[in-house]
C-alpha cells in the first residue's frame, strides 16, 4: 500500500469508522421494537383482532365437543323448512343436503334413519327427475358441484329402495365428458361456468365413486393438475399463476391421488406450505399466505395434510393444536353447530367442514398395503390418548366421507359391476 493510501486507511478507520475509539454501551430502558411492529396495515389489525378473541377461549381448559347441541342442531336441520333469507342458498340445494347428512354421518351414523334416507334421496330425485346429472335446484341447469354433493349425499343413504341403482351413470357419464375442455380441465356447467382445480375434483370425485373412469375422461387431467401447483408450495385454481390457495390445494391434491398420480407433487414444497397455514397464536389454519384463520381450512388444509401423512408417513400439522382451535373457539355456549372463527355465526357449511377437520385432528392416515395408487384404500385410525375426543367416525380426507359408506357405494359400482 502507498504512503498516501495508507493514511487515507488510517483517516477512514478513526475518523470515519471509530474503529480506534472506545465501544460506547447504550443501556435501552424500553424493549425495542421491531420494525415491522411499527407497520400497520388493514391486514395487522383484522388479525390482531382475531388473535385477542382467540387468545382468551384458547387459555385455560380445553373444552369438550358439544355433541348434544350438535345432534340437536342437525336433527332439527334435517327436519325443518329453510326461513325465506335462504333464498340466497337455492342454488345449493345437494350441497345443504351432503353438509347436514355428512355432518350426522360423522358424528352418529345410526340418526340417518330409513326416514331421512327417503327423504334425501326424494329431495335429490325431485332436483334431477332424470337422476343425474344434477343442477343445483329444481329447473336449474346441470352443476358439476351440484352433481358431486348429490352422489356423495346419496353414498349416505345406503342405497335404500335400490336408489343407487337408479342413478343414471350414461348420462352422467356423457355430461362430465362434455365438459372437458382442451386444456385438459372441467368447466363447472355449460354453456357458462369456471374451469379451475374445483371442476377436476368434482368430476372425478364423481366418476371414480360411480366406476366410470375412462382413459377418455382423464387423458391429460393429471399434467392439467400438475401445472397448478405454485413456487409457495400449494396449488392455484388454474395453471395461469394463480395464488395458493388451501380449497383449490385440497381440489387438486384430492384429484391427483383419485388418479393415483401423487408421483407429480412436490411433496416437500406442500408440506411447508400446508405447516406455513397454521398459526401459532390462533393454532387454527388460514387458506393462504397473510389471510385470517378459519374452521373450515381444518378440511380442506387439514385433508391435504392427511393425504401426504399417508403417503409419507410424516404429520406436517400440529393435530393437537388445531383441535383446540376447533373445540375452543369454533364453538359456543351461545349458538349451536360450528362457526369459522369467534364473532361469526355458525352454519351448515362451517359445522361440516370443521367437523371433518375435527375428525383429521383426532386420527392417523396410511394406505392399506401401501396401495398409494388406489384412493379407496386410504384408512384412518383413531390417533392414541387424545384429550377430550369427539370419537367422530373414520373419514376419507380424499373424499370427505365416512370411509365405510364410501367403499360400500364405490364396492356397489365397481366391485359388483352395477
Ligand atoms: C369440492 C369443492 C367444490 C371445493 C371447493 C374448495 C374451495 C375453493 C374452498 C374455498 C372456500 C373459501 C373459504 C373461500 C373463501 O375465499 P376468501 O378469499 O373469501 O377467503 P380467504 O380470505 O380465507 O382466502
Ligand atoms: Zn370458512
């Protein structure tokens, strides 16, 4: 080094730098706070607020599932006409029917009696005389999501009076082909509706249960799904670079082990984004980066987690967590059935969602034989020494069925040819 640098060194290290200076110690009377504190924006304050009513139900005792008001709020759901403000839900007909009925089904399988059975199926037939494809009311034009919950609805009733003979496979059969579209995606109703990863589900959801899975129906389907998936880890609704989020995760990750591809997931990328969604001071789960917990990711984040705990054998949830969420502040004394977080109001939706999300927190998933490839070979088994367990019934996280009613429909179809 020259002279002339060496002393421009020099000059920078004590006069600029300090560096030949005594370290000064500041003694900080207050914490400091971190920068991003500081910052506040409509996001900061929706959550902050969640987490203040969150934190008081979460201290103290974990509480016990309400089963009696459960059964009660169901049984009279089951039962009684809609007030006129359900106006709004008329185009969700199957869907009220396949939440109440699911919602029973979990909870107490033997209150869906020979009754209610005629009557779900009445209800359903009156929608679709033709038997299916199903709209979501009656008059209505032909629904993929209006046809799923009627088929899973109708897997409830046991084929009662031979109902699931009359279901008509052909037609079903010829309509959900008529929506594939040339990218490889369902288009939820013609001639107008969206194609996203709800589409794909639905269709196959249906046609796997019925055994009218056809090269032709879902050639290219799997790749479709595949190109969904996002750098976060989780999937978008369509491959145009769509946002993660947790219903449009579950809709693809279902479809791809319906299909038996779950090969073409990166497993590692959706485990982070699955333990990314849940928090720890609400310990519930939220549907996508920067959004509010809310019950019913129990299922739809809850179900993927389940799916790859079968495949991998590796839990990315914290189950125990997520129950208190659910039993501490999903429910009330106030307001029966289950709400999607505290301040909402419970409904039929919520109550369905959040109890199969109750039911994934309370069990362990593998796959029978390891048969990752067959959808219907997924089992569920009760997870040991859980505090306070609502003994829900085993459900399928693929399907969000009792496991037991859905292979005797899918053994109806497909083991017995019918
Ligand atoms: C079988 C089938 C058809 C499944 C549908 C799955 C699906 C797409 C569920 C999403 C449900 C939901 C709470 C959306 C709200 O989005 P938001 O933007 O209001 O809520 P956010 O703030 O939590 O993201
Ligand atoms: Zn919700």
């Amino acid at each position: 080094m020259s002279n002339k640098n060496s002393k421009r060194v020099q000059y920078i290290n004590s006069n600029l730098l300090g560096r030949k200076r005594e370290p000064i110690e500041i003694v900080q009377e207050e914490p400091i706070e971190l920068i991003m504190k500081e910052l506040e924006t409509e996001t900061t304050i929706d959550r902050n607020e969640v987490i203040d009513m969150c934190q008081d139900l979460l201290e103290g005792e974990l509480s016990s599932f309400h089963r009696d008001s459960m059964m009660q709020y169901l049984n009279y759901a089951s039962t009684a006409q809609f007030p006129p403000q359900m106006t709004a839900l008329d185009a969700s007909q199957p869907w009220m029917v396949y939440w109440i009925a699911n919602s029973l089904a979990t909870v107490k399988p033997s209150s869906i009696d020979d009754e209610l059975k005629r009557k779900i199926v009445n209800k359903l037939f009156t929608i679709s005389p033709e038997k299916g494809p199903f709209g979501g009311g009656s008059g209505q034009l032909p629904h993929i999501a209006g046809t799923y919950a009627a088929i899973n609805a109708l897997s409830l009733c046991d084929n009662i009076d031979g109902c699931w003979d009359e279901i008509n496979k052909p037609a079903i059969y010829d309509w959900l082909l008529s929506l594939k579209q040339p990218d490889n995606s369902f288009i939820t109703c013609n001639p107008v509706g969206e194609t996203d990863t709800r589409g794909t589900y639905c269709a196959l959801s249906v046609a796997s249960m019925l055994g009218i899975m056809t090269d032709e129906l879902t050639a290219g389907v799997a790749e479709y799904l595949e190109s969904c998936q996002t750098y976060e880890g989780g999937y978008g609704g369509t491959p145009v670079g769509d946002e993660a989020h947790g219903g449009y995760t579950f809709c693809a990750v279902a479809s791809l082990f319906i299909l038996g591809r779950s090969d073409l997931i990166d497993i590692e990328g959706l485990m982070e984004w699955c333990s990314a969604r849940q928090y720890n001071e609400e310990m519930g789960l939220s549907g996508r980066n920067n959004k509010l917990v809310d019950g019913c990711y129990s299922f739809w984040v809850g179900a993927t987690a389940a799916m790859i705990e079968a495949l991998t054998g590796v839990e990315c949830l914290d189950k125990s967590a997520l129950q208190r969420y659910i039993l501490n502040c999903c429910q009330s004394d106030e307001r029966p059935g289950f709400r999607d977080k505290p301040g909402k109001s419970p409904d039929f939706y919520h109550t369905n969602y959040v109890l199969l999300g109750l039911a994934y927190a309370e069990s362990s998933f593998s796959f029978k034989d390891s048969r990752t490839d067959n959808p219907f070979a997924i089992t569920s088994t009760q997870r040991k020494n859980v505090e306070n367990s609502a003994n829900l019934i085993p459900i399928s996280p693929i399907y969000g069925l009792p496991i037991d009613s859905l292979n005797k429909f899918h053994d109806h179809f497909v083991t017995h040819k019918k």
